[in-house]
C-alpha cells in the first residue's frame, strides 16, 4: 500500500452528480420552490430551576442567570437544556459554574433525541396545489443537573 489508502476504503467520486464514468448525469428539479420555516421545538414543562441555553443570548447573561438561581434563588440545583449548536454552550455552562464553585457541584448529563417539525410552504400559492408540506427531523439534545451533592 504505497498510495497511502487505508484498505477496505471505499473510494467517492468528487462530485457525486457526477458518475464515476465522468459523463454528465441530469439531476430532475421539482418545479415549484419552497421556504423553509422551522417550528420551534416541543419544550419540557418548565420548571423555576429550568435553564434552556440558546446561542443568541450572551453566554455571560446565562452564566450569570443559573449562578443567581444557584446562589441567590435559593435552588441546590439546576437543570441546564442544550439542543443542537448550543450542547456546546450548555456543557461549558455547566462546567464553568462548576469551576467557579472550586468543585463544590456535582455534574450529572443525559443526552436525548428530539424530534423536530419544519413546515415546508410553497413560494408560489398559484403554482403548487395543495397544503404546505410538513418534514420531521431529529436533533440532539442534553439535560445537566448541576447539584450541591448532600451532605
């Protein structure tokens, strides 16, 4: 194996339009364009100790929010929820908070899969007969109980 391939590789075509023959494969385009519109996600009951991170708030103004409810707000814990892009920002909520408590919280994490409307409205009313067409898909998400653990 001089070429560097890692055996039992499958090989892909660079462009996948196009076969591997390198003729020209016609791709059939639905007529009628659609816009997208994102539902927004089905939440869980919300709880006084519930935080729901979201990547358009600042990420100190929702630091500064659970340290409150963890501090001043009377909670020994909280419940943080990350879905999608913002698992990143939950998990270095959680993590920070625990830092900045010099190890005095506990951490526990649950992942889960949500599963996600969009509805799918055509541009053109005129054009597309019908309803607008809904799609589901599934997005991750994580639940971290940030917790003084008993003494």
């Amino acid at each position: 194996m001089t070429d560097g391939r890692v055996p039992g590789a499958a090989v892909l075509p660079q462009n996948p339009l196009t076969p591997p023959s390198g003729g020209l494969q016609s791709v059939e385009m639905d007529p009628v364009e659609y816009t997208l519109r994102k539902r927004l996600p089905r939440k869980l009951p919300k709880r006084r100790n519930d935080v729901y991170v979201n990547m358009k708030t600042d990420f100190r103004a929702q630091l500064a929010r659970c340290q409150k409810l963890l501090e001043g707000g009377g909670h020994r814990e909280i419940c943080v929820h990350g879905l999608g892009l913002a698992i990143n920002r939950a998990i270095n909520i959680a993590l920070q908070l625990q830092a900045s408590s010099q190890g005095a919280l506990q951490l526990a994490a649950n992942t889960s899969t949500v599963e996600l409307v969009d509805d799918l409205e055509p541009d053109d009313p005129d054009e597309a007969p019908g309803e607008p067409m809904t799609r589901t898909r599934n997005n991750s998400a994580i639940h971290i109980k940030v917790y003084y653990p008993s003494p």
